[in-house]
C-alpha cells in the first residue's frame, strides 16, 4: 500500500451512519470493481469501487461488503467476504489481506473468506425484507460494460424475485457529499503533491518542450510522493489545444508565445485533488494573455464569495455567469446590447465558458451527490472558471478545491501559486 494508514474509525463511523437510514429488515451488499481485461491476457489496474472502499476501506479485488444491522446473528451484522490467498497467488499476484489485517484497516468484526458467501447469503436474504443493491448513479455516468453490480443484481433478482430491492445510491450520494476530518485530511495531501507537481512544472516548462513531456515530470511527482498516479487522465494542452475541454492527446510541443493550460490531479489513498493552472510557456504572458487571465481569476474569485452555506448550484451558477457576461463584454468578446436581448436558456457566454464553475470531489473527481442539495458544511467543491477563444488560440481555465465550512469555505490549495504575478516570477527561476 503505497499510502499510509487510514484510521479505521472513519470507515466504521460511515457504516453507522449508512445503517441509520436503513429501514428495518434490511440487507446492503457491496461489490469491489472487475480487473477489466485488454487484450491477449492483459488487465487493468484494479481502481476500487468507491462506495466499498468509503465503507470498508479495502482495496482489494473481488471484495463483498454486507452489510445487516438486525440480524439474528450478531456476527452477520457486518461481513467482509475477501479473496483467501495461496501459494500460487502469492507467486503469480502477490500479497492479499489476511483476516485479521482487513479487521485492522476496516474495522468490520467478522471477516470471511469468498467461498462462505453463498450460504451466508442465503441465511441473510431469508431474514432480510429489503435489500439495498448498488449500481453507478452519477448524473453524467455512461456505462457501456456490464459491471460487477449489474452482474450481481441480475443474478440475485432471478434467484430471489419477491424480496423488495432499494438503490444503495441514493444512500451513499447522500453520505458522502460531506466529507469527515480524516477524509479532508487525504484530500489535503492530494492537494499537496499536486502542488508540488506544478511548481515541479513551473521550473520545466520553455518552448521546445512537448506536452507529454510535462505530463511525465507531473506524473514522476506523484508516485514518488505515495500517489498511484493521476485521479484522471490529465490534460496539458498548448496553444490552440487549451480550448478543447477535455484535450488529453498532449502530444503537441509547445512553442514561444502559447500558454499551457493543465488540468490534472494527484490520487492519494483514492481520493482525488483537481487543480488547473494556464502558464505562459516562454515565461511571460503577452498582454492579451494577461488581460484574459486576470478576467478569469476575478470570475474565480467571485465564485468563492458564491460557494457558500445555503445558496444552490443553480442560483450559483447563474450569478457566476452573469460576472464572466461582464469579463466577456470587457475583452471585446461579446456585446453589451446583445446580452441584454440574449436568451436568458442560452446565455452568450457559453460560446467562451461552456463548462460549469464547479463540481463535488472526493473519492471520485466528479464526486456523487445530489445535484440540486443547498451547499452544506463539509461539502468539497472545486471553482474552475475558464475562457476559451478558438479564433485566437486561447484557452484559459484557474481551478481550486474548496472546502465549505459553516462561515465560508477554505481553499486547499490556498498555497498554490495562483496569481499571474506568482506564476511569471517562478518560472524566471
């Protein structure tokens, strides 16, 4: 395990609040993630179910969670089904948990090994009355495989058609919009080796140098620092290739005069930093590039002042892009008369900004929650406005992460450079 440890009261703590909103007679089942398969005999890395690791914090294919608060058997409350390790697994794939080492990383009091879960399964679904199955819910998914769930739940509706089936979902999207101190704590060093990775980038970068270049020296600074690697494919576009949102080819050079927009994030312990930074690559921005800029960073500064305690997403957004309107009609972009006759379902300002300011993040970088839920303390959101100009090769977008707290929120990646002044004098070094 290439993080350190995690406290494992965190995990115990979110089974107890999974199981408050379960009804009685209840029976939740979690599935780790497939290998995914290539091709010839080739895999993927394993990237755990999120909902699994919040509940358990194994990282660990094939992994069951059940869970059953009322039981008859105390020791049926909570089961964590793991792969028994053998010799020949441990020549071929290496180390697998034992049961005590998942007890100590889980807290889950009784472990069992993969072939006890089809009669466990059957004692507990004579018991239960209603079963809570997971599945991918997020507002943007598009899954076109057949996943370890699916495969789960189809299965078990043919075997057991009369019991009532719930969607676990919508119990985890709404436990893990807020995120606890230790979860912040993970999520603060994933936004400290993304910090270090840029500043890694700011001494790098100069006309020459190619795209995939950089993403190596990002990449070198995360695993070095504990990470796997990026929490998403990340995007180094120069030039023209900043205004196409999600540009991840990075195989253009990058030549005098461009400016680099990056997007990228380090994973640490499976929770996700998101960072975006639009750097001059000869080292200082022409004044065009500084007039665009300093527009963004007042939009991102504006939307801090939004990203509060009871306002929503919706009512957030619409006073984002009315500020970016006014940035827009500054940088002779659009007209002033034009935005007041636009249509108020199409606002002009999408041309130029056609994303959406901000997002949840945690274990997942586009994190689940409900959409329209009023902004709460600990929730994490990032702020990433951005200006995009195709006719003049211009792409720039300035992305945080913020926490929310109960008189505002707090940037935690206050300690990133930012500024554009900050940025110039770093890369002269």
């Amino acid at each position: 395990m290439r993080y350190g440890p995690i406290a494992p009261e965190l995990f115990v703590e979110n089974r107890r609040r999974f199981c408050e909103l379960l009804p009685p007679q209840s029976l939740a089942i979690f599935n780790a993630n497939d290998i995914l398969p290539t091709n010839a005999d080739g895999t993927l890395a394993l990237k755990q179910n999120t909902d699994i690791f919040y509940l358990s914090g194994v990282d660990q294919e094939e992994s069951i969670l059940v869970i059953c608060p009322d039981a008859a058997l105390p020791k049926h409350r909570e089961i964590l089904f793991l792969k028994e390790t053998s010799d020949h697994i441990l020549v071929w794939e290496g180390y697998k948990l034992t049961k005590d080492e998942a007890k100590a990383v889980s807290g889950v009091p009784t472990i069992m090994w993969l072939d006890a879960f089809p009669a466990v399964l059957a004692a507990l679904m004579n018991e239960a009355e209603y079963v809570y199955l997971n599945s991918n819910e997020h507002i943007r998914s598009v899954v076109e495989v057949q996943t370890r769930d699916a495969r789960f739940i189809q299965d078990l509706q043919r075997r057991y058609p009369l019991h009532q089936y719930r969607r676990a979902a919508k119990l985890t999207h709404q436990l893990r919009a807020i995120k606890s101190p230790e979860e912040i704590r993970l999520m603060r060093r994933a936004a400290e080796i993304t910090g270090n990775a840029l500043r890694r980038v700011l001494g790098f970068v100069q006309p020459g140098v190619w795209e995939f270049e950089i993403e190596a020296e990002i990449l070198h600074e995360f695993v070095r620092a504990g990470s796997r690697g990026p929490a998403y494919t990340s995007i180094i576009g120069s030039g023209e290739s900043a205004t196409i949102l999600h540009y991840i080819s990075n195989d253009r050079q990058c030549q005098a005069g461009d400016v680099l927009l990056m997007d990228f994030g380090a994973e640490y312990a499976n929770y996700a930093a998101d960072l975006s930074r639009s750097i001059p690559v000869s080292g200082t921005y022409s004044p065009r590039q500084r007039q665009v800029y300093e527009a963004v960073l007042r939009v991102f500064k504006y939307a801090q002042t939004q990203l509060v305690v009871g306002n929503n997403i919706e009512a957030y957004h619409k006073a984002v892009g009315v500020a970016m309107e006014q940035e827009l009609i500054q940088l002779d972009l659009l007209s002033a008369s034009d935005v007041k006759n636009q249509d108020p379902d199409a606002p002009l300002y999408k041309k130029y900004f056609p994303h959406g300011t901000s997002h949840y993040l945690g274990l997942d970088v586009h994190d689940v929650g409900n959409k329209y839920r009023k902004f709460e303390a600990g929730m994490v959101y990032t702020i990433e406005p951005g200006i995009y100009i195709r006719e003049e090769k211009l792409g720039i977008r300035l992305e945080n992460d913020f926490l929310l707290t109960a008189t505002g929120n707090e940037d935690l990646m206050a300690d990133i450079p930012l500024e554009l002044a900050d940025i110039e004098r770093l890369m002269k070094k």
